[in-house]
C-alpha cells in the first residue's frame, strides 16, 4: 500500500512540474506573440514610410525634369531670338 501511495505522490509531483512547465511556455509563447506583433507594427511603420518617401523622390524627380525642360525650352527660345538673321 505505502508503494502505492508513493507511486500516486510522485505522479502528482510529476503533474504538477508538468503543469507548470505548461504555464512557462504559454507565458513565453504569449511574450513571443506579442514581441512579433509590435514587430509587425514597426515594419508597416517603416513600409509606410519608405512609400511616402519614394513619392516625394518621384514627385522631386518630375519637377526637376519639367524645370529643365522649361530651362531648355527658355534657352531655345533666347537662341532664336538673339539668331541674326541675313538681311536680303
């Protein structure tokens, strides 16, 4: 009887470092989930950014090409006008 009654202490021992060897990994895998949520936000954060950023390039990009079309456009212009032309 008494090896019975150690047998059922030492399963109940057992349970018990079980169940909180269970608790420690949920707890860890819960410090986990939410380290790679906030992760996940940084990211989209940081996508966010990039986008807006590669617009304004673009944006700057497109003004400096139509500025220097314009300038081009003013320097033909000047070239033509300043054109001597042969008198007959």
């Amino acid at each position: 009887m008494q090896a019975f009654t150690q047998e059922q202490t030492d399963l109940t021992t057992a349970v018990h470092l079980l169940d909180e060897e269970i608790q420690r990994c949920y707890s860890n895998m819960q410090t986990r989930i939410e380290e790679k949520t906030e992760r996940e936000r940084g990211l989209t954060q940081k996508q966010t950014t990039f986008s807006e950023l590669h617009q304004t390039v673009e944006a700057a990009e497109a003004a400096v090409t139509q500025s220097r079309i314009r300038h081009a456009a003013l320097g033909e212009k000047k070239r033509i006008r300043t054109r001597t032309w042969p008198i007959d």
